[in-house]
C-alpha cells in the first residue's frame, strides 16, 4: 500500500525528464530512461513517446 503513494511522484518525474534534451532524439532517450526507472521496459516505451510528444508539441 504504501508504494502506490509513490506513483504520483513517479509519474510527475518522468513527465517532467521527458522533456529534458534538445532534440528529439535527446527527449526520447531521457523519457526511455525515465520510464525504464519507473516501469520498466513498458515504462521506456511509454517514456520514449512522452519524449516525441513534447519534442513535436514544443515545435
């Protein structure tokens, strides 16, 4: 139970290292790596899109 109140704080984080990098490769790699630290190989892919999203987003 008390690992579910982390999942906010999880979520916000690799939200928020989405969109560290300057180009799309950059903010994929670091959402991948985020995503990977939270969830797993699931939470790299999901992270990865995350970084495509704000790249094309912040174009």
């Amino acid at each position: 139970m008390t690992a579910l109140r982390w999942v906010p704080l999880w979520v916000a984080t690799a939200l928020s290292l989405s969109a560290c990098g300057h180009n799309m490769e950059q903010r994929a790699a670091s959402g991948a790596l985020a995503g990977a630290v939270v969830a797993g190989p699931v939470g790299a892919v999901v992270g990865a899109g995350a970084g495509a999203v704000v790249n094309t987003v912040s174009k």
